[in-house]
C-alpha cells in the first residue's frame, strides 16, 4: 500500500515537472515570436520619418539638418555593429574622433530595439519640439509593449542604447558645433560681386562658419575645394555676364516641365508668403531630408532587413553631412552673389525667380554638391541602375517623379536649380564635381557591411 502511494506521488511529481517544462517552452516560443517582430525594418523607418518631421516643422536649416540626421544614424548603426560583428564593422576609427564602443556582454539585448532607442535619444538632444519627440517616444514605448517583448529584453536593450546614446552625444559634443554658435554673423559687403541679403525676408547669411564644422571622413572642409567662380564681369558677352543672362532668360520662358523639376527639387525651409503685414512660412523639407526620403524608398524596394536599413541610412548621412561641410566652406568663402540680386539692379527689379532664393552664398550649388554625392552614396549600396518612383514630396503637396538611376535624380537636383532662377550653371557643374568627390572618397575610405 505504502509502495502504491509512492509510486502515485512520483507519477504525479513527473506529470507536474512535463506540465512546468511544456509550459515554459510555449513561453519561450511565444517570446521568440515576439522578438521576431522587432525585426520589421518599418520599426526604423518610422522613426526616421518621425525624426523627419520634426526637423520640417522645427525649420530647421540644410546644413543643421544634416547634422540632426547624422548623429542618431551613426548612434543606430552602431549599435547594431557593435551586437552583430560578423556582419558589420564599426565606424570607430573610420570617421573623425569616433572611439569603439566597450559594454559587457547581455544575452537579452536584442539589437534592433536596443538601435531604436539610441536613435531616439541622439534624435531628442538635437531638436527643438522636444514635447513631440517625447510624446512619440511613448508612442514608440507603447508599441513595444504591445508587441509583448519580454521585459528583460526590453530593459536591457533600453539600457544599451541610452549608453551607447550617450556615447555619440558626447563624441558629438567635440564637433565644434557649440563654438560656431558664438562666432559672429556675416558682415554685408558693399561691392556688387558679393553676396547680399536677397527678398522676400532679406535673412542674415545662414551658417557663415560650417566649413569650420568637423568632418565625418574628408580630412578637412577644404579637401576637395571647387575650381574659382568665374570672374565677376557684367561686360556684355563675359563668360560671367552670359552666365547671368542665361538664369534670367530661362527664368521668363521656363517650360512646364523645367518648372515641375524646380518646384520637385525646391527644399527650401525659409520659404515665405506675404499677404498684407502676415508672412506664412511653408514647411518645406530640407534637400538631405529628400535624399534620407529617397534612402528609404531604395531601402523599401530592395527588401532590406533591419539591419541594412540601418546601414543605408548612417552611410547616406555621412555622405550628407560631409558634402554641405565641404559645399558650406566654399560658398562663404566665395561669397558669390545670387542671381537675382544682379537682375534686379541691372536688367528687371520687378522680375522674380521661380523659387525663393535660400538665405546664403551661391557658388557652390548646395543642391548639386549633397545630391550627387547621396548619389553616389546609394549607387555604391544598391547598384547602378536602380530605378524608383520618388514619392518623397507627396507629403509636401507634389507628385511623384521617376527615376532610373540614383544619379539621374541627382542630375535633375542640380539642373533644376537653373530653372528655379536661383544659381548659375557654374556653380551646378562645379557642384556636381565636388559631389561627385566626396561621395566617392566617403565610399572608398569606410567599410561599414562585412558581407
């Protein structure tokens, strides 16, 4: 009898230890399940639309944009590389100042969220809405509760990403940024070559000192300089007076289609509108918001995973922000008067360009330089003759344009700021030039992908 209800409580013993054993691997499948979820490269693309949206409505300018988007890239990127070394290498030692990242190892980081967060928190320390960062970052929370991530995971990768956050945030901080802040602004100068304050608004010059800015791969602002601007000359039949000409009578007979490619590529954040005393500002995007716009329309189209989603990203915006250090330098040493100024004062004070002109020098064209140099950027990642439907400013009130290549976009960037009546085509092709230099120093010198 004895025997019986020994053998009895065994079995039950058992049955109670399989029941435990079941159970915690429908757990474990169940949380498996859910991580996998984290694997959803939109995760990523949201938050850079977020990021996005912000710098628009922030008004933020091209050159600081550009600097928005590449610090929370890089804080992503390595993050990832830092989790999955077989597959990718770190920036550190590649790019200026950027030191390897040490973190005892945590079997319950999951790398993707873990990039999230560091993207999130670089993001936060670079914008003003800080309320709407916020306010999406619990959104951001929210979901991820409701994917049902483990807790483990969740507080673990958070615990990663805020630490590698802080790391990008002080390495950030070396960049000169803050000290430029303090300089002063540009002096107007009287000569007719120079650049002037030009309407609606007559802004100050924006960012007179981001040649001083810290590269990201170039050796210095100055790397790959443009060729002089032709010499300023209003003799009739002047290299430079023809030049002029040339913005002012395509300005007056401009096709539909010259017009569709100006108004698409126009990426002016200062835009305004004045009706009586009230000026209206449109939120426009910035141009290396477009080409980050473009990186994910690419990224979309080649199924990229997470983890080259990433990669594609913190590539392009290196090539962004080392392209407007280089373009910014030249233009405010140049100092080269704006199309319209000219016109106005000699041929037609009533005439009006297409598109406001932006608030800085005009030689090099900023459009051409950071185009072209995306551009190669994206060719370099995903081949020569990857043809897209760019629908980045559906959200901006324009339609979609086609494609055939990443430099055929950026060819159109750069012409349709002759049509636009805002540069000379000397500073289009010398831009281009320039571009086409940096981006393919930045693709030569940074291995980012292992395999």
């Amino acid at each position: 009898m004895k025997f019986i209800r020994l053998y009895s409580f065994s079995k039950i013993r058992l049955s109670v230890q399989v029941l435990i054993i079941s159970l915690t691997m429908i757990s474990c499948s169940n949380d498996n399940r859910n991580i996998e979820k984290l694997n959803d490269p939109e995760l990523f693309h949201q938050a850079m639309q977020n990021l996005t949206d912000i710098i628009v409505y922030d008004i933020f300018s091209p050159p600081v944009a550009s600097r928005i988007y590449v610090y929370p890239s890089i804080a992503a990127f390595e993050t990832i590389s830092f989790l999955n070394p077989e597959a990718y290498k770190s920036l550190s030692g590649q790019i200026s100042g950027l030191e390897k990242i040490i973190y005892p190892t945590d079997k319950n980081i999951n790398s993707n969220l873990a990039s999230l967060y560091a993207f999130n928190k670089v993001g936060e320390k670079f914008i003003f809405s800080k309320e709407r960062m916020k306010f999406l970052n619990k959104d951001f929370q929210k979901k991820i509760k409701n994917l049902n991530i483990p807790y483990k995971t969740i507080k673990a990768s958070e615990k990663f990403g805020e630490y590698v956050a802080n790391h990008i945030l002080n390495w950030a901080k070396k960049d000169n940024y803050d000290i430029t802040r303090t300089y002063p602004k540009y002096s107007i100068k009287e000569a007719d070559h120079y650049w002037k304050p030009t309407p609606p608004d007559y802004m100050d010059g924006i960012e007179p000192h981001w040649g001083k800015i810290r590269t990201m791969v170039l050796d210095s602002a100055n790397m790959f300089p443009s060729k002089p601007p032709l010499k300023f000359d209003l003799t009739k039949g002047s290299p430079f007076q023809l030049q002029l000409q040339q913005v002012f009578q395509i300005g007056d007979n401009l096709t539909d289609e010259q017009l569709n490619k100006a108004s698409f590529w126009d990426c002016n954040p200062y835009v305004t509108h004045h009706t009586g005393h009230a000026m209206i500002a449109t939120k426009k995007i910035t141009p290396g918001g477009h080409w980050i716009g473009i990186t994910a329309i690419a990224s979309r189209i080649n199924n990229s995973d997470f983890l080259e989603t990433i990669n594609a990203y913190a590539n392009v915006s290196i090539a962004l922000f080392d392209s407007f250090i280089a373009c910014w330098d030249d233009k405010w040493k140049t100092l080269v008067v704006r199309p319209e100024t000219l016109i106005n004062k000699y041929y037609n004070d009533k005439w009006v360009p297409v598109l406001q002109t932006p608030p800085f020098p005009e030689y090099t064209s900023g459009h051409s330089v950071i185009s072209r140099a995306a551009a190669v950027t994206l060719t370099d990642l995903y081949g020569e003759n990857f043809s897209f439907v760019d629908t980045t400013e559906l959200k901006y009130g324009l339609p979609e344009r086609k494609y055939k290549s990443f430099i055929h976009a950026s060819e159109e960037a750069a012409i349709s700021r002759l049509y636009g009546g805002i540069h000379y085509m000397m500073a289009i092709e010398e831009g281009v030039i320039q571009g086409e230099k940096v981006g393919s120093h930045i693709v030569k010198k940074i291995q980012t992908k292992l395999n």
